[in-house]
C-alpha cells in the first residue's frame, strides 16, 4: 500500500571556486580605458617572451629559490606557489531521486566527487542541506541520529538498525573525515535553516590529482510518515587554499 506514496528527491547545488590553469601576477592589466603592462611594481616584474621561452620573474622578495638538504627541500618565492594541477571539482549527480519508498526500509543512493588541487595548502569540501527533506504542507522526514541518537552533521555513527529513521549520508574514499569508519557509519547534513554552518566532508593539505570519495545518502520513513513528495537542496562548497 506504499509502494507510490513516498517519492523522495534531492536537487544538488554545488560551488566551486575555481582558479585558472595558470595564475599571472604580472600579466597585462587593460580595460576600454587603459592599459597598464606592469602591474606588478617591483623590479624586474612583467612576462618575457620569445619564440623559444616564456620567463615569468618577479623581484624583491627575500632570498627566493629551491634549497635543499638531506630529508627536506624548501621551496621559497611566488614562483612556487605556480599549480602545475589546476583546481576542480565535479559531481556525478546534480539531481538524486528515490522515486518511491516503502517505510522501515532503507533506500540509498550514490554521487561520486572528483577533486583536484595542486594549491599548496590543499583543499576543503563542505556540504548542507537548506532544510530537512520536507513536502507541500510542511512535513519533514528528519535528519537522522543514527542506532545510538548521537550522530550529527560532524559526527558520524552506525546507523544500520531499520526502526531508526531519518535522512544522513555516508563518505568512503580519498580525503573523507575520519569518523566514517566504514560504510554504515552516517552523518546528518548541516542544517541551513537552524543556523547551522557547512561541514567538511573531504579534505587535504597536500597536492593531489583526482581525488574521489563515494557520497551515499541513505533514507528510512515510518510507517506514520504522512505521505508526499518530500524535497530539499543540497549545497557543496569546493575551497581551494594558496
């Protein structure tokens, strides 16, 4: 008698603060009303080119360069902050549907997110949701808190007993928080509309070139759930760090 009453979809919104493939300090500056070819004001800045070379150079800064040791290599001056990995970020799914559900009954469903970052203070993922999943007249299918009531949206729990319900989500892979131990582990996504602020579901300090981690939602209705088509907006937030 449920099998059409409960359709379930999440409409996934992301932003990603993108960086070209190569950054210019030095690069020309112009508008409809000037031009300026060196805007860098040091000496020495600007971008030699020939036929066989590009130099991109600055000036000024304290004793730049590679030096190196045995066990370390230091690396000092703008040119190094230069990614030879471009930020990017991509989700498999802009749209996830459940279509219908039964209660007492877990529906999962995957995104898989690829990351790559070459800055040199790596990257963060965050994610929230803007309310609990939520239909027409109001109702919402609540977050869940997991076998024990203690997951929230920064602490992940077991979350495998069928009497428990509620909405979460799992990660698995590359640079995922290290409070999902293993697949049944569940978080709540951070909720926007109680002030909530974004929780981090991947992160590195380190250079790194397509870093995937799996993101499964998970759901599980009562058998009082009021039926309807229950929806809500997940954001993801890419953050670079230079």
């Amino acid at each position: 008698m449920y099998l059409n009453t409960f359709i379930i979809s999440l409409i996934i919104s992301t932003f990603t603060t993108l960086f070209p493939s190569l950054i210019l300090g030095q690069a020309r500056v112009e508008s409809d009303n000037f031009r300026i070819e060196f805007p860098n004001l040091n000496s020495g800045a600007g971008l030699p080119t020939s036929t066989n070379y590009k130099l991109d150079s600055t000036i000024g800064q304290t004793a730049p360069g590679l030096y190196s040791s045995t066990g370390y290599k230091l690396k000092a001056g703008f040119q190094y902050i230069h990614s030879i990995i471009p930020f990017s970020f991509s989700i498999s799914d802009i749209r996830v549907d459940f279509g219908s559900i039964i209660p007492s009954t877990f529906f999962t469903h995957q995104s898989t997110i690829t990351v790559s970052s070459g800055g040199a203070g790596g990257y963060q993922v965050k994610a929230s949701e803007n309310h609990p999943l939520q239909n027409f007249s109001g109702n919402i299918i609540p977050d869940t808190t997991c076998d024990n009531s203690l997951c929230n949206q920064d602490q992940a729990q077991q979350w495998t007993q069928t009497n428990k319900y509620g909405f979460g989500f799992n990660m698995t892979g590359d640079d995922i928080p290290s409070d999902f131990i293993n697949s049944n582990y569940f978080r709540q996504f951070s909720d926007k509309s109680l002030g909530e602020t974004e929780s981090t579901i991947m992160s590195a300090t380190n250079v790194g070139k397509s870093r995937q981690a799996t993101i499964t939602y998970k759901i599980n209705i009562s058998p009082i759930q009021e039926p309807g088509n229950y929806q809500n907006i997940i954001t993801f937030f890419a953050l670079p760090t230079y």
